[in-house]
C-alpha cells in the first residue's frame, strides 16, 4: 500500500515545498515511484518543476472542483506531480455548498494508489479547507518546524487540528514526525527551540528527524529550481536529508 | 543604578503533544463543515415519523448516484434529528454496496448538521427542527435540477410520459423525491430553456393594450361560468362565439 505523506505546518516560510521536493528527490533515487501533489495556492511546487504554471491545462483545481481525472506531468528528478496555479485560491468559495468537499482529493488520489509508492502532498499555510483536503487525504503527516518562535507557534496550532481531523474525518491518520528546519547553531533562539521540539515530542513518542540547516545552498538549488543533491551533491544537508528519505521507506 | 541585564536562561516549553493525540477536548470544528461516523449517530427513542420502505430504497438509488445532497440533522449527541430516511438510506447502501460506500463516504464519516441543543432537555426544539426540515428544504435552482437529471439519466433513469416497464427507472419520480418538488414544478424546470426564469416576451403596456388584457380576462371568466352551469340558448350562443373573438382579440395584441 502506498504512503500519502501530507507536509503540513500552516505557518508560512517552514520550508515545506524546499523538504517536498527534496525528500520526493530523494525516495525516487531509492528506486520508489514517487507522485508529488501542490496543493499550495502559491504553486511553488509547480513554479520549481521549471514550468510556467499557467502552462498547464488541468490542474489540481480541475481535480478537485470538476472532479476530472489527474494529470500527471514529470520532470527531470525521476518523479511525478500534479501541478497547481493561483485559480487554486478560489477554491474555497466554489465548493462551499459541496457535501463531500473535504474528501474530494482523497477521491481524486485513489487510482493512483496501485501505481505510486508515495505520495508527497505539498500543504498551503493555513488551517482552510485546501489544508483539511489535505489531511484527510493522508495516511501520514510530517510537521516541518522552523526553529523560531514562529515555528514553535505553528506547531502549537497544529495539533488541535492534526487531533480534530483525527476525531471527524481521517481516524487512520498518523503523525509521522516532525522536521526542525532553517536550524542556525550559532544563535541561542535557535538552540532553545529546537530543545523545546525535541523536549515536547520525543515525551509523545514523536520521531524528532535530523534538524536542517539553514544554509544558502538551498536558496541557490531553489534559484536553478533543483534538489539540493542535484545543485550540490557533497553539501553536509544532503546526509540529513537522506536519513529522512530512508525514515519514510521504513514508515509503517 | 544602571540596570542589570537579564542574564536568567529561558527553558525551552513543553508543548504537550501528548494530549493531542488521543483524547479530544476541543470544541472546534475543522474548514470544510462537520462529519461523523455512520454508526456514531443515535436514534431517538421516541423517533416520530415511521419509515417508508419505498422512499428508502428510492433514495439509497438516488444517493448512490448523486451523493447525499442534504446532511443529516443530529444533536450535540449525535442524535438523530431530521433524516431517518436518508440514514436507513445509507445504512441500506453500506450493507449491498460497501465499495460504492466506501468511495463516497470515505472512512465512514457522513456530512452532518448539527444543532446546538441536547435533545433530551430540550425536546420541543427537536420537534421543530424535524418540521422545518421536512418543509423547507434547501431550493434547487433550474440549472442544478437539471444538471441532477442529467447525472440520472447517465446513470440509467428514463425520461417517458408513460408508465415506467419493469425494471426500468423513471427520472421525475426519482428528482420528487431528492428535491421534495411537486411532478409539475420538476417538470417547469425541466423545460426552461436556459434554465433561467421562463422566457416572457416584452409586452409594451399602452392603455389600449391593458384594456384587451382585461377584456381577455374576463371572457375567459365568462367562459367558465357559463360551462358549468345550464345555460340558455343565448348563453349557449354566445359560448360559440368566444374561441374566434378570443383569437381576434389576439391578433390586434400582436
């Protein structure tokens, strides 16, 4: 059975596509078949797949809204994806008075179920409906957290949603861990979150993955729009990364 | 005195994660409107509407099709309030068609309404809840119908004037139920053009115009008393004459 990891922290700027796409990036090079989903009305995702997303002529909004069947594009890291694009923002008020909205992507993502190991959904940042599609959809969601108060506030906002989804729409979901990102050692704020990540949920017996730093070779990996690996292989991050990537193969 | 600088190391917070992940404390509700499990919903001991049997297997077709188009109305209990055909309904369709259940609902959990009141210390409420639901339902505009008809007729309902045959499924019976319209409104639906409001050509209303509405109007008044009752010859002479004054009069309104 394949895995549908939801990527989810409804603060902005936790590094959630840049994780996306690497971690997708990274379960493809292990030989997984690996589907990539932007559900980000920013389209990030998209925008990083080196294509203009107004190029595309289904996207996630067609899914979703006319329920048409997913079109998958492929780029040039061995994975898939169904792209996204701003008409994704009116969402929301299109399907207000649907019964089944909440459910819509979880419907569009069961063929692909047999074909794909993973399932990597790029979450927007904030707590609407696209979100909740989001985690209903899931079998696993992985928190990423920056190490800021900032983040430490997102992940606090979070859980009552992650426990509400649980309660009235998705029993089956799991939190598969949390991710500390943008980690900077050298400042005593940084420190201290990423003590308060690990103190608060390694008690839950929530896996704590190798914190990632905050490095400039991920803006310019971002800047040619590839996977840190693919800008460069030696970085010290790519290590934290794959220990991830093989955390997820071993998700149960 | 200069003063001191803070030099105290903050401790890093326990967020409680625990707490999150089993028990649910919170009232809050997610985007995208409430849900619950099928089995989760409760019956009132003094339910008050007995079942029809017909109208359930009509609507577990209906919902397998069409989805279900109206939540189920439940206390803060989960107790049944408005919709025990659509729950008998569905209960119907997860037992003879799981995967059918399953693709629609899935994980069990069924869009809900839920009122905020206990039913048992407020039954009066509960009784009110039920009559307006069955009265007034949410109104279908010509379009939505007739996309409904569209999505049934694809699905094998037939569209005849006449008598359904044996085994085979007619639409406006079918749309009575899921939108609780009368045949003839379903049908006044059915055959707007655009689905817009009936078309009415423009009429310029000049007093001339007005007067032959009125006279109009009323010869057609006559026309009906004098057909009901036993009219005289010169009533009965008269009755002849109206079909082509009528049709006169129709022509000069043109």
């Amino acid at each position: 059975m394949s895995h549908i990891i939801g990527l989810f922290n409804q603060a902005s700027s936790q590094a959630k596509t840049t994780l996306t796409i690497n971690l997708c990036y990274h379960l493809a090079q292990q030989k997984k078949k690996v589907l990539a989903v932007d559900m980000d009305t920013h389209a990030w995702l998209t925008k990083q797949m080196n294509v203009s997303p107004d190029e595309f002529k289904t996207t996630i909004y067609d899914v979703l809204v006319n329920q048409e069947p997913a079109s998958i594009f492929s780029n040039d890291y061995q994975f898939d994806f169904i792209p996204a694009n701003k008409q994704l923002s009116t969402l929301e008020a299109v399907l207000a008075q649907e019964n089944d909205r909440q459910f819509r992507l979880k419907k569009a993502l069961m063929p692909f179920l047999k074909e794909y190991d993973y399932i990597m959904i790029d979450c927007p940042p904030n707590l609407g409906l696209l979100s909740v599609m989001c985690m209903v959809a899931a079998t696993h969601v992985l928190v990423p957290i920056e190490t800021t108060e900032k983040g430490i506030q997102g992940a606090k906002d979070f859980l009552p949603t992650f426990q509400n989804v649980r309660q009235n729409l998705n029993k089956k979901l799991k939190l598969a861990g949390v991710i500390p990102t943008k980690y900077d050692g050298r400042r005593s704020h940084h420190k201290l979150k990423l003590e308060t990540i690990h103190k608060s949920f390694s008690k839950a017996k929530i896996p704590v993955y190798p914190a990632i730093g905050l490095y400039t070779d991920f803006e310019n990996a971002w800047d040619e729009a590839k996977p840190l690996a693919a800008y460069n292989s030696k970085h010290i991050a790519v290590n934290s990364l794959k220990k991830i990537a093989q955390e997820l193969v071993d998700l149960k | 005195m200069p003063a001191k600088r803070k030099t105290t190391k903050k401790e890093a917070e326990d967020l409680n994660v625990d707490n999150y992940l089993f028990e649910n404390n919170s009232e809050d509700t997610v985007a995208g409107g409430k849900t619950v499990s099928l089995e989760d919903i409760q019956l009132r001991e003094d339910n008050t509407r007995p079942l029809n049997e017909d109208h359930i297997l009509e609507l577990a077709e209906s919902i397998k099709i069409l989805g279900l188009l109206q939540p189920i109305v439940i206390d803060i209990k989960s107790r049944l309030l408005a919709g025990g055909h659509r729950l008998a309904a569905l209960e119907y369709l997860k037992e003879t068609s799981p995967q059918e259940f399953e693709q629609m609902f899935p994980n069990d959990f069924i869009p809900i309404r839920e009122m905020p009141f206990d039913v048992e210390e407020q039954p009066e409420l509960a009784l009110q809840v039920e009559v307006a639901e069955n009265e007034k339902r949410r109104d279908y505009t010509p379009q939505e119908v007739k996309h409904l008809a569209q999505k049934l007729k694809e699905a094998g309902y037939t569209d005849s004037p006449h008598r359904p045959k044996k085994g085979e499924k007619a639409l406006v019976p079918a749309l009575k139920i899921i939108i609780g319209k009368s045949r003839r409104s379903i049908m006044r639906y059915l055959s707007t053009d655009d689905g817009g409001e009936k078309s009415v050509p423009p009429v310029t209303l000049t007093p001339e115009t007005k007067t032959l509405q009125r006279i109009e109007k009323d010869i057609l008044k006559l026309k009906q008393m004098f057909a009901g009752e036993e009219s005289t010859p010169e009533e009965q002479k008269l009755l002849k004459k109206i079909p082509a004054f009528l049709k006169a009069l129709e022509a000069v309104k043109k």
